[in-house]
C-alpha cells in the first residue's frame, strides 16, 4: 500500500524541542530518544504489575497494562507506517499513553479522582502521565523528569480529547484549540482495537464470553468464527478463537486506515492537521459500528461481571481507607518521598504516592498497615 498521508507527516525539523536543550544524539533522532526514555523510565516497568482488566492471581496468561501497551504499540506503529507519518513519535507515544495510571486500572483512577474532588482538585491519568515525565522520574544529573520533546507531552496531555483555551489551566503551554499531529490522534484509535480484541480474548480465557454469545452479539465476528470453521473443520474451538481474534484485529485495523485517509482528503500538511476542526483519525462507519458492537459486548459480558465487579469493589475501597489513613498519619509513607514532594499539598502527596503504586505494592502496603 502506497503512504497515502507521507505529506501529513510531523516534520522532526519542525519539533519546538525539549524544555532543556540538549546536544543531538550521533544516531539516534529526538523521538527515538524519547522512546527510549519512556522503556527506561520506572513507571514504565511499574506497568507490569498495574491491572489491565483482569488483576494479578487469576492467570498468568491475561494482559496486564504493560502487555497491554506493548500490543497498542506494535498496532500503532504498523498503522503509522502505512500511512507514511511518523513510525518513531508513535511509538514513544504509544509506549507512554498509560504510565500515569495508578494501581486496578480505570476503577482506581475513578477512585483517586473521587478522593481529590473533596479537596477541589481532580486526578486524570494523562495528567498524571506528564507529571511522571515532566518531574517524578529523576534519571539525569542536567533536568527533572524525561525532558520529552514538546511533540511527545502535547500528545500525551492530547491522548483522550482536545480542550479549548482556558479550559485546562495547566495544559495551556500545549496549544489549546487545535488537534495534535497524526501520529499522536493514531494512539487512541490504537489502542481501542488493543482493548478491544485482546479483552475479548481474555475474557473468553476466562470462561466469560462464550462463542454462541459473540456470534449473536458481533456480525463481524460471526462472520470470522464461520470462515474458521469452515478452514479449519478439525481445529479446537480455542484455535478457531485466535484465528478470528486476529481477523478482528486486521479488519479494524484496515477500517482505521480507510476512514483516516478519507478523511484527510484535502489536508497539506501538519498545519492543517491541527486547523482542522476536528480529528482525521478515525474507523470507517462500518468498523466504527463494529468497534460499538464489541464494546457493548464486553461491557455486558466481561466489565460488569459479578467477579470484576467485586474485585473493583473491593480495591476501590481499599484504596479509600488507605487515602483515609495516610491522610491522618503522613508518616506512614516513606521519609524521602515526603521531603522530595514538599512543596505538593498533603492531599496530593498521598495521592501520588497511591497512584505510583503496583497492584502489587498496593496490597503489600494494606497488608502491613491492617487495611
């Protein structure tokens, strides 16, 4: 397939750079770098114990939210690369799109959230994302953070939604009012076709979602499992399940590429990426649709089942008692941690301080404290 976007893609000449200038790298360009940052970060490895759907103990086979990353990846980079737009900034920002999630995944988040609103503030994991870049990791002796280039952070801050001036105060350096560069408007799309297919996958694994029940509630799947039956007659239905798995993953795949590219018929270049109205990355109505009806599924099937339930109800008010506790005790957590965030306010010391934590970390530290 001919690049049909090359001229939409970010021109590296044209980054705005880093916050602290460095000297360039003999071979490697600044988004290579970035990505290299991200895989070396701390918060990137913590992703290994952070949940993804299902949480740690129930198999050693289900995605966890680094695997997860490592899957929107190799999905973004493929896609950019068809497109002809920028393989590099869409893997450093595919590789950093989740480092801000705290422990139990979207459950946690929304928990977090909810203790910070009783103070007036919020936490959102693309906010917490570039806190972790921009100061928490202390790696370099010259800058705090990561020191990402400008291209790197506006799409992170960009990852879920655009935002007007004015409307987010502290984001307001990352050019409010317009749409990010392609590469960073793939990610989300990416990673909708990562969460998708693989919680499908895990959820059959689990003995959640049964092929009758995708069949009748996905066409497209239907129509996947029916050819695999009829290729592959003798292949045990776990087999067949991969099979039409992957063939979900290369039609939505496809669809995104024909929707983005119909939709940027017309636009010259990054300039008018970002003056458009709004994003060019998108599924065809068909995928589109295809995409709804695999979301309804899940959430049916695998996000509100009685197990997920109660283990999301169960951390989450874990995670309220410990708020609760390290609020009243401070001294709980760490001396160092304590004198490095100083300067943050009591409330958002101990939320950072939950929000860093593995899923793992999290139930050792109730354990200790009796939670």
């Amino acid at each position: 397939m001919t690049p049909a976007l090359a001229h939409l893609r970010f021109p590296l000449e044209k980054s705005r750079g880093r916050r602290y200038p460095e000297l360039a790298h003999p071979y490697r360009n600044p988004f290579q770098r970035d990505r290299d940052r991200v895989v070396h970060a701390r918060a990137f490895r913590r992703l290994e114990n952070k949940t993804q759907v299902f949480t740690a103990g129930v198999s050693d086979h289900f995605r966890n939210r680094l695997t997860h990353t490592i899957e929107v990846s190799q999905i973004a980079r493929t896609v950019a690369g068809v497109l002809g737009v920028d393989e590099d900034l869409t893997e450093a920002l595919a590789l950093a799109h989740d480092i801000g999630h705290p422990p139990f995944g979207h459950a946690g988040e929304d928990q977090l959230d909810r203790m910070m609103r009783r103070f007036g503030e919020r936490f959102d994991h693309n906010l917490q994302a570039l806190r972790i870049v921009e100061s928490f990791e202390s790696r370099y002796a010259r800058f705090p953070g990561l020191n990402l280039t400008f291209e790197v952070r506006e799409g992170m801050a960009k990852h879920s939604r655009d935002f007007e001036r004015g409307e987010i105060p502290e984001l307001e350096e990352y050019l409010p009012g317009l749409r990010p560069p392609i590469e960073a408007q793939l990610i989300d799309a990416c990673d909708e076709i990562a969460y998708d297919t693989a919680d499908l996958d895990d959820g059959y694994h689990a003995g959640l979602v049964t092929i009758e029940a995708a069949c009748s509630a996905s066409g497209k799947f239907r129509e996947l499992h029916e050819a695999a039956e009829m290729q592959f007659p003798g292949a045990p239905e776990r087999v067949r399940m991969h099979e039409v798995v992957r063939g979900l993953i290369d039609w939505l795949v496809s669809g995104l590429l024909e929707g983005t590219v119909s939709a940027a018929q017309g636009l010259g270049d990054v300039d008018s990426v970002r003056a458009h109205p709004e994003r060019v990355v998108r599924f065809t109505p068909a995928t589109a649709e295809g995409s709804a009806q695999l979301k309804r599924f899940l959430r049916a099937q695998v996000y509100e089942s009685e197990h997920l339930v109660l283990e999301r109800q169960r951390s989450v008010e874990q995670i309220e008692r410990l708020f609760e506790l390290l609020l009243a005790q401070p001294e709980l957590m760490p001396a160092a941690y304590r004198e490095d965030s100083a300067g943050e306010s009591l409330h958002r010391q101990v939320c950072d301080y939950i929000a860093g934590m593995t899923d793992g970390f999290f139930a050792r530290t109730c354990d200790q404290l009796g939670i």
